[in-house]
C-alpha cells in the first residue's frame, strides 16, 4: 500500500519539476535631468487607481526626498500630454509633472510599460528629463513548482501517516 503512495508521489513531482515557473518582469526606471530618481516597476502593474486618461500607483518607494521615502506615481495617456507625475502623498507636494511620450501601451486598468529612452518636458517650468525603461530581470513568481511539489509530498505523507494503525501502548501502574 505504502508503494502505492510513492508511486504517486513521485509521478507528481516528475510532472510539477517539469512545469515552467511563472515569471514577473521587473523594469528599472531612472529618471535624469533637473530631477532625478530611480525605481523599479512591474512590468504590467495593478493600478491602484484609474479612470481613462491616467492611472496611479501607489507607495512606490525608492525616493529620499520624499517625506516617508515613497510617493505616488500617475501615468498619463498621450490624449493627456503623457509622461507621469511623481506625488508625495504624505509630505503634500508634487515633486515631478513631465509630459512627453505614452510610457505604457494597453489601457489604464491594464497598463503594460513600453521599454526606451524617453525626453519629457516639465509641465510648469522650463525642466528637461530623460527617462530610461529596462527590463531589470525576472523574479520568480510565487510558489514555483518545487514547493507545490512539497506541499503536496508533505499532504502525501501526513495523510499516509493518518492511515496507519494506531500502535497499541502498554501503560502499568505501580503503587509505592
């Protein structure tokens, strides 16, 4: 029976070690020009807000100027001049409004960032930036196939060990 089980177990793990690991694109941003900053983004981001012409990404972090080191960062359509703002919600100020290019292709509840070197113009003042998306890498997304491949063998196992008969323990008493 305990064959059985093993069999099982590693017909499994043979068919989840095979599977590819679902993988997440990280793209560094850095920012250069009159103001400067780096960061990295997922490649296709959650918005946390949207609505046609922009989309918002909240607590975005990698900015000491800011007052908690983070910010929001809004991306316009090219209908809305493009480019991005860069928010600091906590410290109330706007540290960045540059237009230029569309940076995302797809719409702004399901954005996916275009690889380049882009020139961006300040919104109120005479700043020039230029901004460079790349890919950074890629992380793997979680869980890989190895630890599904665990988790079932431990469930596996477990259940195996429930299923045994229980051992019969002798318990004497002594009086003294």
């Amino acid at each position: 029976m305990m064959m059985k089980h093993v069999g099982v177990l590693a017909a499994a793990a043979a068919a989840l070690s095979f599977a590819a690991p679902a993988q997440a694109v990280l793209f560094n941003f850095t920012l250069t020009g009159d103001y400067s900053a780096s960061f990295q983004l997922d490649s296709s981001p959650v918005p946390d807000v949207f609505d046609g012409s922009s989309f918002t990404i909240w607590d975005v972090s990698g900015f000491p100027d800011a007052a908690l080191g983070i910010v929001d960062l809004q991306f316009w359509t090219g209908d809305e001049a493009g480019g991005f703002s860069i928010i600091d919600f906590y410290g109330d100020a706007y540290l960045l409004d540059a237009t230029g290019s569309q940076l995302f292709s797809g719409s702004t509840g399901a954005p996916t960032f275009l690889t380049g070197t882009y020139a961006l113009a300040d919104l109120f003042g005479p700043g020039s930036y230029t901004l460079v998306i790349e890919e950074a890498g890629t992380t793997p997304a979680i869980p890989e196939p190895a630890t599904w491949a665990m988790l079932i063998a431990g469930f596996a196992m477990a259940g195996a060990a429930m299923r045994q008969k229980p051992r019969k323990l002798a318990v004497a008493f002594q009086q003294g």
